[in-house]
C-alpha cells in the first residue's frame, strides 16, 4: 500500500509519486530485459566464433607455414610480417602524436600561464614605471639647471680671474 512505501527521508509518498515511481520501474525493468537479451545473444555469438576459430585451428596445425606458403605462391613472401611491422610502426606513431599533442597542450598552459603572470606583474609595476619617468624627467630637469648654473658661474668666475690678473 501506498503508507508502506516511503522516500529516503522517511516521509509517505503520495499518490502521484507512488505512480511515477511504478512507471520508472516498469521502464528500468524493460531495459533490463533488452540489455539482457543482447548480452545473451553476444554470449551466444561469441560460443560461434570460438568454434569456428577451434574447426580452423584444428584443419591447419601449423597455420604460420601454411601461410608463409601462400605469401610464397603469391609472390608476396614476408608481407604478413612487414604487415605486423607497418601497424606497429602505426600504432607507435599514433601514441608519439597523442604524447606531442598533450606535451603541446602543457606547454600551451604553461605559456598562458607565464602569460597571464607577466600581465599581472606588468599592471602591478606599471604605477611604479611611470614614478621612474617622472623622476628621471626631474632629474634631467635638474642636471640641466645645475649645467646652466655651473656654465654661468663658471663664466663669471673665469671674468673675475681674467679682471683680477688685469
């Protein structure tokens, strides 16, 4: 009955939700039915094709020779290993551009990373830069005064030496 059944927090379910409920389980149930009838049709495939590969095991004992002896007869001597060798070298190649790949996505990170630290840096220093100019400006400002006055001091004194030589 519906105030046997209750949710987690121990409360009774209502009508509505007793009937949602039922419907999810009538729908779960039904997908376990075909999940389960396609897993037992798989098993049953798979029972094929191990005694298929058991009746073909079995006509050619030493299967390796009797297909060295077809690559023979056809001209094609060793293309089975140089096969086995061309999708190795495929595979190897395939797993050295997935390892680039992902060594090329860290670097990438690393890169915005530094990135973003330097732009960070960047706008923290920017107000101290622009104090540095201001004060190399005044300081120029400075040394040309101190320049100017050193030049007519130095003029001056140079007059009164010359007028007291005289």
């Amino acid at each position: 009955t519906l105030g046997d059944i209750s949710r987690p927090d121990g409360s009774s379910m209502s009508h509505r939700e007793y009937k949602n409920f039922q419907d999810d389980l009538a729908v779960k149930r039904e997908n376990y039915e075909t999940f389960k009838n396609e897993i037992d049709s798989l098993e049953k495939e798979l029972l094929v094709l191990e005694n298929t590969e058991k009746i073909l095991k079995s006509r050619h004992h030493n299967l390796e020779e009797f297909l060295n002896k077809q690559e023979e007869q056809a001209g094609i001597l060793g293309f089975k290993d140089t096969h086995k060798q061309l999708e190795d070298a495929s595979k190897q190649t395939t797993m050295l551009n997935a390892l680039k790949s992902q060594t090329l996505e860290e670097i990438s990170e690393m890169v915005q990373k530094i990135a973003l630290t330097l732009e960070e840096k960047k706008k923290l220093l920017q107000p101290k830069v622009n104090d540095l100019k201001q004060a190399r400006r005044q300081f120029q400002e400075l040394v040309e005064r101190h320049n100017n006055k050193k030049s007519r001091y130095d003029k001056l004194a140079n007059k009164l030496v010359n007028n007291n030589n005289k």
